[in-house]
C-alpha cells in the first residue's frame, strides 16, 4: 500500500479497528511518536494523581510547503491519528474511559530548535466514576495494553 493509499483510508473508514497494516502505514506517513503524562486532580487541598494523559503527535507529510495552524492538512493528520487512536484503545467497556479531547487548531515544535511542526491528539485515561480517585491497577492495565499496541505499529514514545 502506498502512503496516497493510507490517507485515502483514514478520511474514508469510520471504523476505528483498521487494519494493522494500514495503521502501520498512518504511524510512519505522519512520523507518529507519543508521551504520558499525569493527570491531577485537587482533592481536599491535596494533589492527587488520578489518571493520565497519552498524547500522540504526527506530522504533516509535505515538509516542503509551511503548515498552518488547523489547515486542512492538519486535520488531515488529525484524522489519521484518531484512526490510530481506535487502533490501540481497548474497545470493551471497563472502568477506566478514554476521552479523546476535540481537535485544536494548533501546531506543536517537538522540541527547541526542531524545524518540523505536529498535529496533537490528547487522550485522557480516567475514571468512568468517581473522578477523584487515585489511579488504580485498571487504568495501569488500560495504559499498558495501550503502550503495547502503540509498540505493535512500530510508534516510539517521545524522548
């Protein structure tokens, strides 16, 4: 499959079960890579850590021609990252729950003095209920399932 291939089928397929090989392809078309970072909450005057935070980053694949926050190439990217993002979330029904924030017309610098720009996607593993509590073996188990589809499709976590 070539990579015109692999963005004609993150606009056109709803179902976010693609294949494996087509999220492959996403993943490298757009340099994909993701991070984890801690969810807090204020509780009783105390920090609690309560979830996380897993946001995937792609990048538009024309370095060529200057991005533009939210342009249609951004949510071109957009889309393929909530393709992956069906890919590697488990999809029964458990007590964590994956929110997946709206798109933001923004664009991201990977780290100083680096010349590419990325697309953002933030998901949010947290508690179906009960939104105060501390992080629990199911949301450890949620995002290590997660940490491993990501691997599958060759994706690298952000240094």
């Amino acid at each position: 499959m070539n990579s015109k291939s692999a963005r004609a089928q993150a606009q056109s397929v709803p179902d976010p079960a693609a294949s494996l090989a087509v999220a492959c392809e996403l993943a490298a078309l757009h340099k994909v890579h993701w991070q984890i970072y801690p969810e807090y909450r204020l509780v009783d005057e105390q920090l609690v850590k309560v979830g996380f935070e897993l946001v995937l980053f792609g990048t538009h694949d024309h370095p060529s021609k200057r991005p533009a926050p939210g342009c249609d190439d951004c949510v071109k990217v957009y889309k393929s990252l909530t393709c992956l993002a069906g890919f590697v979330l488990p999809r029964e029904v458990r007590p964590t729950m994956f929110v997946v924030e709206p798109f933001e017309a923004a664009l991201l610098y990977p780290a100083p003095g680096t010349p590419r720009l990325e697309v953002a996607m933030r998901i949010r593993l947290v508690h179906r209920a009960e939104s105060q509590l501390p992080i629990d073996d199911c949301q450890r188990t949620c995002l290590a399932e997660i940490e491993g589809r990501l691997r599958q499709l060759g994706i690298r976590k952000s240094r």
